[in-house]
C-alpha cells in the first residue's frame, strides 16, 4: 500500500477533534506510523499519533505499536514520558496492536536481547529473526478465522516460544509470526502495508 503526501504531515483524522472516546492513539517517536493512519481511515476509524505523553488523553481507547526499531522505540518512549501512558493502558486491558517492532515492544521475553519492555504478552519473541538476507519477503496464511491474508515481512522477528496465556494466530515455515492474547494482538508482519483490512478490523472489534 502506498500512503499519500498528506500523511507526512497529518497529525490526527479530521474526525477526531471533538471525539471523547473511541480514539486509536498510533505510537509515532519512530517507524512506520503513517501507513496505519492510512488504514484507519480506510475504515472510517478515528485516531492521532503519540508523540508526547500529553498527546494520551482520555479520549483514547486502542493503542498501535508500529514496525520500526524496537530499541529506539523503547528509548523514546521513556524519553517522552509515554511509556507509563501504555503501559497503564495495556495493564487496563484495553486494545493494543503490536506490528514488527510493536511485537517486541510488548513480548515479556527477548531470546536474543536483554531488554523487556512492556512485557505483556506471554511470548518469547527472537528480534531480526530472519536475518539480513531473507529479511524481507512474503507470504500468504490464515490469521486465525481471516483466510489467506497477505502477510509482509521486513526484517522481523518470530515467535520462540508461546506461553498457556497466549494464542497462536498464524505461523509461516514454521515459525510463529501472530498471537492473541486478550485484547493484544501482535504480528511480526506488516498487515497495514497491504490494501487487506481485515486484521485491523479484528483489532477494531477488541
């Protein structure tokens, strides 16, 4: 999916200013952040990017944690004081969405990295899984009940190990790339890099 010029600069959907619930907050200290704004707005759905912690307030519901660099992200998010805000929301049991980096983000353990940040999801996530030369590729599986969903990967991790609290999704060459567990989803794919909506409706049923 290519996303248009305007959301270089788009902040929020044009929707979103007198809404006081229902908001999806997209995590945008780094990575690829525009892509889900783009999705979203397929689907008629409001949302503003996070880039402070005064961009959290009350009337966000769901959370994204984008594909970028998981380390940075984690730095950032303590830097701007928005890493209490998540991590509140995801102790609340609200909805959040995890894709590539968002999956590390939130998995309570790294194979491959001494780092755990949120620590959420009952998973053994390895970071850079595939490796620099099959780093990016594609492939086609069933997300749970959502047949042949086009799935993108970008030097992503996979899933390790999965604990009793979590559900596998999906799995490709059998590695784990997409879980359930609550109301968090995460993928070490890219659906929001698709022209298929139908993962983030899933997320926007939660």
């Amino acid at each position: 999916m290519v996303v248009a010029v305007e959301y270089i600069s788009k902040e929020a959907s044009d929707d979103v200013e007198n809404a006081t619930h229902g908001v999806t907050g997209i995590l945008a200290v780094q990575g690829a952040f525009a892509e889900h704004a783009a999705m979203l707005d397929r689907l008629g759905a409001p949302w503003k990017l996070l880039r402070a912690a005064d961009d959290f307030d009350g009337s966000i519901d769901r959370v994204i944690l984008p594909g970028g660099e998981s380390t940075t992200q984690g730095k950032l998010l303590r830097s701007t004081g928005l890493f209490e805000k998540v991590a509140a929301h995801i102790a609340a049991g609200k909805p959040v969405f995890g894709t590539c980096a968002g999956m590390i983000l939130l998995a309570d353990r790294l194979e491959n990295d001494d780092n755990v940040y949120f620590a959420a999801l009952d998973a053994t996530v390895r970071r850079n899984a595939y490796g620099r030369q099959l780093g990016s590729f594609a492939a086609t599986a069933d997300f749970g009940e959502v047949r042949d969903f086009p799935l993108v990967f970008i030097r992503g991790p996979y899933v390790v190990s999965v604990g009793p609290r979590a559900q596998v999704m999906t799995e490709v060459n059998g590695n784990v790339v997409g879980l359930k567990q609550g109301n968090i989803l995460a993928t070490a794919f890219h659906p929001e890099l698709t022209d298929d909506t139908r993962i983030h409706e899933l997320f926007l049923s939660l």
